[in-house]
C-alpha cells in the first residue's frame, strides 16, 4: 500500500485531471449560442458535436476498462489528458461543422480514459475500507469542473472571443498532463492470462440494473449541463446569460450536496436502492411537467426548483455504479463499470439529439419550441423505469438462490 502522505498527492493530481476532464466535457454547454454562430449550423448541427463527443465517450468505456488493466492509470490519464488538449485546440480554431466534430470527438475520446484510470489510483493507493469515500469524494470534487465551465467560461467567451478561450482550455490539458507526468506513481498492472469477463459481466442482472439505473437518472440533467440547459434557459426563458450561469452552477452545487446524501442512503439501505432511482426519476419527471405546462415562460422559482431537482441526477445514476461492485466479482468490475457507465452515456446522446431535432422540426427557440423539444424525454424515463424494475426481480431472484445454495 502506498504511504499516506505520497496517496493523498497522487490522489490529488488524479482528481485534479479529473476535474479539467469534466470542464473539458461541459465547455459546450454554455457556448452552445456562439458554436452556432461560429460554425453555422443549427439545432441539429449542435447536436452532432455534442453526439459525437458522447458516443466516442460511451462507446470507449469498456475497451479503457481493459487498457488501464494493462497498461495502468498515469500512462491513460497522460494520454487522456493531451488527446483533449489538442481536441480543445482544433476547436479554439474551428470555422466549419466538421473540424467542430473533430475536436469534440477527440475531447470525448480523452474524457473516457480519465475516470476509471482515477478509480483505479483510488483503489490501488487506499485500503479497501477507504475506497468508497475517496470514490466518493472524487466524483464531488470533479464536480468543480462543471462549475468552471459555467459562469467562468461564459465571462471568458464574452470577454476574450472564441479561439482565446479555447486555447485556454487546451492549456489546462497541457498543463494537466505535465502534472501528471511528474507527480503520479503508477503500480505496474499484473499480467495474467485472465478474460477481462464482458461476457460473464454483461450476462448478470445486477450489470444491466446498474446501466439502466444510470441510463435513466444521469439522461436528463446530462443533456442539460452539456448543451441545452443554456440555450433553454436564456432563448426558451429569456434569462440573462448571467443569470443562467447561476443556475448551471446551482445545478451541480446541489449535486455536491446531494451526493454524499444519497451515498449514505445507498449503503445504509442497500435493499432500497432501486427504490432510490425511481424516486429520482419519477421527481425529475415531475419537475419538468411542471415547467413544461406553465403557460408561456416559467417563473423563476419555478427553474429554481427544477434545476434543484435535476442536481439529483447524478448522485441517482452512481447507485449503477454501486451495483455493479455488489453483483461482480472483483475480476470484472472494471468492464462491468465500463458497461454501466456507457450505457448512461448512450441515454444521454439519444436524449441530446432527440431535442436539438425536435427544435428544427418544430422551429424556433421559444417556450412552446422547447416544450416540444424537452417533451421527448418522457420515453427515456419510461423504459428506463420498466427496466430497473425488471432486472431489479431479476438480480433479486439470483441472489436469493446464491445464498440458499450457500
């Protein structure tokens, strides 16, 4: 085990990649207005960058899951690190749709290589009764990311342009991975002959609870923070883009607070855990009915409660992390973790995409628009919700044999 003092830096640096990673991620949320302006497209165009950052994301999960088991977390954060930084540089200097897609595709492919390899330092550096609150922790401190990409980042494209901003944003990646480079100490992975198990992982219950738990909690605020919360709330609302910063960065404060909160529920109640999720989906789906029949444009009390709600989201979809640990051995929690993670990630590029084709089938960007447009999560939530309770029985049904033939 790695001494006390050399873990908490190592950790520290980890979580600080970890951080820039999700910055890097969310930076489209609030430039979603001059992404449109600068490369000319429209609703749907906003949602290909967006689609395209997140289904290189998801679609990456299970193959990092197997490369930081072989080549070990500093060498993959490393390259995370620098593949976005030069993402954020082609996009600094984007004038067209197709360069846009590159350089979030490329920022997409980095992000997915940073927060197993993070898990991974957690797990190596602390003792196991140490691990869940340092998970636990890493994720709420990554969530620092998402501020910083709000009101910061708005302030920044306001005052310096486009390519400035961005090309301070591959900055940070630069800088992120000279950090690493000096600071982390990576064990050497073991090399054994062993099946990574996607197989075995997939086939359990306990996995596909998990994915569909974080498919249909982590969808709708995803989607918000990620692209059109801002366009919603300063075109569809007719707030100030000020104003609307605050607000994405209620969002995830809420969420910091929430987080542990739920986390102790989860682990003090662990049979009431499905029961957690459909609350988290049922309230979200509430507070956007509620925000979706107001009459004209909502008050603003109203997107106060709602994104309050929505901070539940992300807290909710790490209880599929939790069941994949409970339903896996120790061999196959990297893809079974892999398995859930992208799945939510896939949720969240249909719900994203769905709305930007929604807005150009309807046309324009007022509050009946978005109506329509953020109407079309009710079909995520549904499935969803039908499928955590399936294989909830399923998982359920399976523990219950293993323990009476134990």
């Amino acid at each position: 085990m790695t001494p006390r003092s050399t873990a908490i830096l190592i950790w520290a640096v980890g979580v600080l990649a970890y951080v820039i990673a999700v910055f890097h991620r969310q930076s489209l949320g609030v430039a979603g207005i001059e992404a449109a302006a600068r490369l000319d497209v429209g609703a749907a165009g906003l949602s290909v960058l967006a689609m395209c950052q997140l289904l290189v994301y998801a679609s990456m999960q299970v193959p990092v899951g197997m490369l930081v088991d072989r080549l070990g977390s500093k060498r993959m954060l490393v390259l995370g690190a620098m593949v976005m930084a030069c993402g954020e540089l082609v996009f600094a200097l984007a004038e067209g749709l197709l360069p846009g897609v590159t350089g979030r595709t490329l920022i997409g492919c980095g992000d997915a290589m940073t927060f197993i390899s993070v898990i991974r330092l957690v797990g190596l550096s602390f003792p196991a009764h140490r691990n869940p609150l340092m998970v636990q922790l890493t994720g709420l401190i990554g969530q620092l990311g998402a501020i910083a990409s709000a009101v910061p980042l708005i302030h920044s494209l306001h005052t310096y342009g486009w390519t400035p901003t961005f090309m301070g944003a591959a900055a940070l990646g630069v800088l992120s991975a000279f950090l690493l480079v000096t600071v982390v100490r990576d064990a050497r992975p073991e090399r054994t002959g062993e099946s990574p198990g996607l197989k075995a992982a997939w086939a359990e219950p306990g996995t596909r609870l998990g994915m569909w738990t974080h498919a249909a909690t982590q969808c709708s605020a995803a989607a918000f923070l990620m692209l059109w919360g801002y366009p919603f709330l300063v075109q569809g609302q007719g707030l100030s883009p000020s104003t609307a910063g605050v607000l994405l960065s209620t969002l995830t404060l809420c969420g910091m607070v929430c987080g542990p909160l739920l986390g102790y529920l989860a682990g003090r109640f662990p049979f009431h855990r499905s029961r957690m999720v459909l609350v988290v989906i049922g309230t979200t789906a509430g507070a956007w009915t509620a925000v979706l029949v107001w009459p004209g444009r909502a008050p603003l009390w109203l997107l106060v409660a709602l994104v309050v709600v929505l901070a539940a989201n992300g807290p909710g979809s790490m209880i599929g992390f939790d069941y994949a640990r409970t339903f896996n051995p120790a061999t196959r929690i990297g893809v079974a973790t892999g398995i859930v993670n992208g799945g939510g990630f896939v949720a969240s590029v249909s719900v994203i995409v769905l709305i930007g084709v929604t807005l150009d089938l309807v046309g324009g960007s007022g509050p009946e628009a978005f109506r329509w447009a953020f109407a079309t999560q009710y079909p995520i939530w549904a499935l969803g919700a039908v499928q955590v309770i399936r294989y909830r029985g399923k998982a359920r049904r399976l523990l219950s044999a293993a323990q009476a033939s134990a």
